[in-house]
C-alpha cells in the first residue's frame, strides 16, 4: 500500500488529524490497533477549545446529538469547603462549557467523517511494528492486521499512538519523564436516581477523591494514591477501601458498598509528565501523549492532542505541495516551533497545581485555604484559566485547505 500520510493510532490526535487531511484531500491512512475503539482507556471531558475546533470543522451541531453533559465548572474543594471553581460559563458564548461526551462514540463520528472522502482509509485491528527506513529517513510502516503483515509505504508517518508511543520507541527519540508523587485509581459508578456528581476534586486529610460525570447515569470515580501503592491497599481488601473513600464523601455511603465489590472493577493508572526530546524527523512527525504527557489534573491531554492535530494539519498540507518526497524535518519543524511552547507552559501550571494539590504540612495546609479563594479572584488565575480552557495562544484551524 502507498500513500502520502500514515497516522498511527485513532486517539483523539490521530481522528481529528485524520478528518482534517482526509478532508483537505490528502491521501491518508488511519491505523488503530483495536477492532473496537472502546478497547482503550479515554477521557471523556474536553475543554471548551474542543468545541471551538469541532465547529470549525463543521461538526459540533452533529456531534452534540451524541449524548453528552455540558459543564459550567470544575470545582476544587478542599476539607468540605469549596476552595475555588475554575469557571467555564463566564468565557465567550458559544463555547463558555466544557464537554463530557463518550470518547468512542466521538472518536467513531469523527472516522465515519473522514471515511466520507475517497482519499482517507480507516485500518482497524492494524498494529503498527515496525519502521520503513530508506537511510535515515522514514518511509512508511510495517502493520500487522488478522496476522498478516503489510508494509504501508508513505511520506509522512505520525505517531499518534499515545503515552507508550511505538513510533516513538522506534524513532530512538527519547522520552524526558518528570518524577511525579501520584498513582490513581478509577472505577465506574451507577449513579442512584436522583443524585449527582459534579465535576469535581475533594481533598480531605484522609486522600483525595475525584468525579467526572459520564452522562446521567454513571460517574467516574477516581482515587489518588501515593505511587507504587497499590497493591498494599489491595491487601488491605474492598471494604478498606471503600471505607477511605466514604470517609472523603459520607455521601458515598449509600452507592459505594452496592457497586464496588471487587478491585476487578479498578483500574490503577500511573500519572506521568514527560516531554520527548523531538517531535519531528525526516518522514516522522509525533503528536498528542507520544510526544508529551501532561498530568490528568486539569483534563489537558485530549485538548493537547487536538491542538497538536490542528497545526500538524496545516504544516503537513503545506509541505506535501512543496515536495514530491517524504517530508524533511526542515518542513516538519514548526509544527513542534508552535506546540513545544504552547504544552511546556500548561506542565507548567499543572506543576504549581500538583504543589498546591500535595500540601501536607498543616501550617501550609491552612495557608492554602485562606489565600487560594484570595489568588482565585486575581487576573493572573483568570489568566491561567484561560490558557487551560481555550489554549495558551489563539488556534484555528487551516480551513482554506479543505477541499470542501
Ligand atoms: C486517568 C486519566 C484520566 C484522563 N482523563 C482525561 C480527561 O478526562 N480529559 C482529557 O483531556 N484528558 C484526559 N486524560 C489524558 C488523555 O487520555 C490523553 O492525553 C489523550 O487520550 C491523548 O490522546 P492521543 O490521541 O495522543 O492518544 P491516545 O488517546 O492514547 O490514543 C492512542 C491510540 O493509539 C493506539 N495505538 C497504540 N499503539 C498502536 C500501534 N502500535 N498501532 C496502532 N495503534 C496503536 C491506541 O490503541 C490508541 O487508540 C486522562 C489521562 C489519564 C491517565
């Protein structure tokens, strides 16, 4: 098979950059190692400037048929007390929500989409393994797909295949990690009629307990543990553990016990921040969690993985008129001169949130409670807000490109 573009994985990145080059008509070829986009753990909330892009795209009224929650705020509380909300209602209509929307559904729209354009094919069950080198450039990929395997030849390759980036391995492009104090631990929660969950982190003494709302009816919940934990509270058994949990929320009280009966029903997910040291090479290009993984705090990494899609868009439209070749890394780099910036700076405030958030010495504690409502109210955390919600610069997507 030839084409111009391989993306590696249909994650957010590689669906968003795939509709976008589909419909710029470039010839692209979409891999995803799974049969069911379901397969993998996804995110569910989007930040407000998701919304932005989809409507560029032409989208958003469409996708918002799909079952979804929209969320006025995300709120920090801390010893009962609510300690500040990040606000989304106050940014400019229309996009003044964040969104909770099943990733699949979304991930499956957006490849339904692209699949509208002849020049755009979807490979399911298609593991990429293996780098095509013609020197030291790459030139396409080796697939495995129903135990066959195939070489996909190309221009570009895009490694779009998450935190433990094949592509990335193969490059011999390095991945910088930062150390990081936390584990989570998640599971999913019906949601017993008539109660809700708001988006939300709770910080007692005892630990720290989060909420995403995943529709009307269920609820992620997460648990932060010191890392490397686990299994000392899986020892410890179930009824431990949804003890800790109910003493953050005595809410809890009532749903925990019926729904969580097994660690079976956990998943344990270790924080990670880290940076690879390129995000480009001759005929490689790497976007979302395989070039940079930000700490699911504040909710960035599928925003990242967009914005990273939107300018690789129009940085690879671009070069493919410029060359019949594969495209050089000289073609490639501005791509990362815009996105290395705009994900060093949000690492950076997830940095001064994680300090906040691991606060243990009681004098510091207190501190905390009585200055943060204080700084909230301040321009340089609206500031702050702003680049987690709508981005770090203004973004738009390339649309003269399209073809349509
Ligand atoms: C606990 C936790 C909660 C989070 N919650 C949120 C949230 O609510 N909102 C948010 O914005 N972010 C959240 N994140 C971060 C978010 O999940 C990621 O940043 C985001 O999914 C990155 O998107 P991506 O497209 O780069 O890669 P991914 O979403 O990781 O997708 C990569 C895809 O590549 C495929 N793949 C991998 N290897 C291969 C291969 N060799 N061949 C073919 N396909 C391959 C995978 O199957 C996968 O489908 C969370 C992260 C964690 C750890």
């Amino acid at each position: 098979m030839k084409t111009d573009v391989v993306i590696v994985g249909a994650g957010p990145g590689g669906c968003v950059l795939g509709y976008l080059l589909a419909r710029s008509g470039v010839n692209t070829v979409l891999l995803e190692r799974h049969n069911r986009l379901d397969k993998e753990f996804r995110g569910y909330f989007f930040q407000p400037l998701v919304l932005k892009f989809l409507d560029q795209m032409g989208l958003l009224n469409d996708i918002l048929q799909i079952e979804h929650e929209k969320i006025e705020a995300f709120h920090f509380v801390d010893h009962g007390k609510n300690l500040f909300s990040v606000r989304f209602d106050d940014l400019s209509h229309p996009y003044n929500y964040g969104l909770i929307m099943s990733q699949p559904l979304l991930l499956q729209f957006l490849i339904e989409q692209a699949l509208e354009y002849d020049n755009f094919t979807y490979l399911s069950g298609a593991k990429a393994t293996e780098l095509v080198q013609e020197g030291s450039t790459t030139a396409g990929v080796k697939v495995i797909q129903k135990k066959e395997e195939e070489t996909i030849q190309s221009r570009l390759v895009v490694g779009a295949d998450g935190r433990y980036s094949t592509i990335r391995k193969l490059s011999g492009i390095q991945l910088e990690k930062e150390q990081h104090k936390f584990d989570f631990i998640w599971f999913d929660m019906p949601v017993l009629k008539g109660k809700k969950y708001p988006l939300q982190i709770q910080i007692e003494d005892e630990g720290m307990l989060i909420y995403i709302p995943k529709g009307p009816d269920v609820v992620q919940v997460g648990w932060v543990i010191k890392k490397g934990t686990y299994s000392e509270i899986k020892n410890k058994g179930i009824e431990d553990f949804q003890k800790q949990l109910i003493t953050v929320d005595p809410e809890l009280e009532e749903d925990l016990p019926q729904h969580l009966l097994d660690f079976k029903q956990c998943a344990v997910l270790d924080i990670q921040v880290a940076t690879a040291n390129q995000w480009v090479q001759d005929g490689l290009m790497l976007i979302g969690d395989a070039a940079h993984i930000a700490s699911p705090f504040s909710g960035q990494g599928n925003s990242l993985a967009i914005q990273d899609a939107v300018v690789a868009h129009d940085v690879i439209t671009k070069a493919l008129t410029q060359v019949q070749s594969p495209l050089s890394m000289n073609l490639l780099k501005q791509y990362e001169e815009i996105m290395r910036p705009a994900v060093s700076q949000i690492q950076q405030i997830q940095r001064i949130q994680a300090e906040l958030i691991g606060i243990k010495n009681p004098l510091l504690l207190h501190l905390r409670r009585a200055m943060v409502p204080l700084l909230f109210r301040t321009p340089l955390f609206n500031k702050m807000r702003n680049k987690l919600a709508l981005g770090t610069k203004p973004l738009d997507i390339a649309t003269f490109h399209f073809k349509n």
